[in-house]
C-alpha cells in the first residue's frame, strides 16, 4: 500500500500533509511512503527528514500516482487527472455539495474522504482536523491582532505613567474563538466574548472572559455543537444589540460561521464607524464572506482609522505546528482505516464505520 505526499500548490499554503515523524510511523505500519520533493521545506521540514524517515523522494507524478492519497487542501483538476483511478484521496475538500472536482473524482472510481465532514465525537476527536486547525487560527488570529493595535494588551505601569488593558471582544465560542479568548487573557487583555449558543457561556468565563448575554427570544444552538443560522427577526436584534458592546472594543476577533452558510453579519459598517480609530477588526470568517461587510478576503484594509485583517488561512502562519496536529489527525484516522495483521496494511470496509463512512463522498 503506498501513500503520497505532494508539495501544497495553493497560494499561500505553507502546510504539508506529514510530517517526517508520522512518515515514519505511517512505515512502521506496513506502508510506502512517496513524498514530493520539496513537500515540506515551506512547513520547515527539508527533504532529508523525509529520506531520514524512510521515505522515497519523489517528483509530482510519483508523489500522486499512488494508492492513497493525502492533501491539505483542495485538489484542483490538475491533481485530479494525475491521480490513480481507484485511488484513496484523503483532505480537507472545502466542499458543501457536488461540484466539478468531486465529480472528476468519482467518475475516476476514486474514494474520497473528506476531514471537514469528521463527526463531532467523543471518538473522532484526534482525527478532528478542523478543530486542530481552528485551535491555531484562533491562537495566530489574537497574535496578529495584538500586533496590528497600536497599545498595550495588559494594563501597563511605568515611571512614565499607565496604560489601561485593551477591551477585546471576540464573537463566536466555537473552538477558534475559545482559544482567541485564552490567548487574548494570557497577553493581559480585558476580554469579553458573545456566541448565539447559550451553553458556551460557561466555558467563556472558564476562560477568565466576560460573557456578552443577549436575549434574542430564540437559541443559536444548532446540531453536532455548531451554531445554526438564527431567523431575520433574530438578527436584527441581535445587531441592535451587540452594536454598543462592539463599538466600545479597541480590538474585535470575529470567528462565527455556519456550515455551507455565508458568515453571518455581526459587526456591521455603522459599528465600525463607532470605533475609535487605531481600533482591529480580525475576521476569521473572511474566506466565507466575513462577520463585517466591510472584510475583503485576503486583504488588509483601513476604515476611517480602523484596521480590518481578511487574513483566510491563519494555520499556514504557522506551518510547523498546523502540518504536525493535521498529520496527526491523518495518522489516527488512518488506523481506524487499515487491518495491519497482515502485510501490507488491507483497507477496511469504509461504510461500515460510522466515522469514515460520514467522511465519506458519494455519487
């Protein structure tokens, strides 16, 4: 059974699948590894770490001509047409429904898992790709804020005077949002934290955080822990509300998002106008549209003293770490999916696990 590595081709994308330490245990299972060369020098891994580990170095062709396949992101019909017909494709897909890519795909008779679609269980958690990735969004996102504002986070006090905490609201507590509050709390900043799911408020002040408690006469909570999107008459209120909380932050993270749903709108134009200037917005939600109309995607741009971070992809701002938690989430998937009594390691029945069989695309 052999597994390829290609090098990430998206612009931007510094990731890498795996790692030279999973590479190696992915061998000491029974498995070929191909990994392009050149695949992980932008994640800080060079090729003799993978030669090191066991590993063929290959060109593009040999790194997806294999059995099993493992990418980051997204294929595009390039990777498509040089993959194996009847292959194995395991990424995170960025999909909601058919489109054109997976239907390449399929039409190749390939099995195509996506990790975005990982159920949010007990027993999935070390293969939850998207929480890993979140966890690091929501940590770089609180850095390149802190670093954007043009004060202190924490009360600072010196012979030349003091300077209060920065106000920092951060919106949705989902698993990005809690770990921009932990890491906003660590720089010293007075954090405050709204999720239209009334459980989570809880956990925010877990976290040393103040909740920002609205009553919209209805719940956000939606299934498998994700928020659902809330009724017209719902968000009108809840932007009503949450105008005078946001208007009086130095720095807003906004992390809300709704599966195959645009992001929702929560700080609009007229907020950010309130804003003193020097004030950040990041947006996390940037690639689906953003939480502040005012966002562009992939860009930084300046309100009337504002500044708004579109930044899509936080994770490849730190490659390092993003590639090592993502290539261990493939390699705990991985052995749920393989019999290794025998060699070489026999692919197992996917429908007949409820986690991979929820991965799992079909015609």
């Amino acid at each position: 059974m052999k597994i390829g590595i290609p090098r990430e081709t998206r612009l931007g994308e510094t990731r890498v699948a795996s790692t030279p330490d999973v590479v190696k245990k992915l061998i000491s299972k029974g498995f070929t590894l191909n990994v392009e060369a050149g695949a992980g020098i932008s994640a800080g891994y060079p090729d003799t770490d993978y030669s090191q580990a066991g590993a063929q170095l290959t060109d593009r062709a040999g790194a997806y001509d294999v059995d099993l396949l493992l990418k980051v992101r997204r294929p595009d019909a390039d990777d498509v047409a040089a993959m194996r017909s009847g292959g194995l494709l395991i990424a995170l897909l960025e999909t909601c429904g058919a489109d054109d890519i997976l239907s390449e795909m399929l039409n190749k008779n390939m099995r195509v898992l996506g990790m975005e679609r990982m159920p949010r269980t007990s027993r999935a958690q070390s293969m939850d790709a998207l929480s890993s990735q979140s966890n690091l969004a929501g940590y770089r996102a609180t850095l390149e804020a802190a670093a954007r504002y043009g004060r202190f986070f924490p009360m600072m006090m010196t012979s030349a005077g003091s300077s209060k905490p920065a106000r920092v609201v951060v919106l949705g507590a989902g698993v990005a949002g809690l770990q921009a509050i932990a890491t906003a709390r660590r720089l010293g900043a007075d954090v405050h934290a709204y999720d239209v799911r009334p459980e989570t408020q809880e956990q925010i002040r877990s976290l040393g955080a103040k909740p920002i408690v609205l009553d919209l006469g209805e719940s956000g909570a939606g299934e498998g822990g994700y928020a659902r999107e809330l009724s017209a008459e719902a968000k009108a209120i809840q932007q009503i509300a949450l105008g005078d909380e946001l208007a009086k932050a130095h720095v807003i993270i906004t992390t809300a998002l709704i599966p195959c749903r645009p992001a929702p709108v929560l700080v609009t134009a007229e907020v950010v106008e309130r804003m003193r200037p020097g004030s950040v917005i990041v947006d996390l939600a940037a690639a689906n549209g953003g939480n502040c109309p005012l966002t562009i995607a992939d860009e930084i741009v300046q309100h009337q003293g504002v500044t708004i971070v579109g930044i899509t992809n936080f994770p490849a701002l730190i490659p390092a770490d993003a590639s090592a938690f993502y290539a261990r989430n493939l390699f705990n998937l991985i052995e749920i999916m393989f019999e290794f009594s025998a060699a070489p390691p026999q692919l197992k029945d996917l429908d007949a696990d409820d986690i991979t069989a929820a991965m799992l695309i079909k015609k």
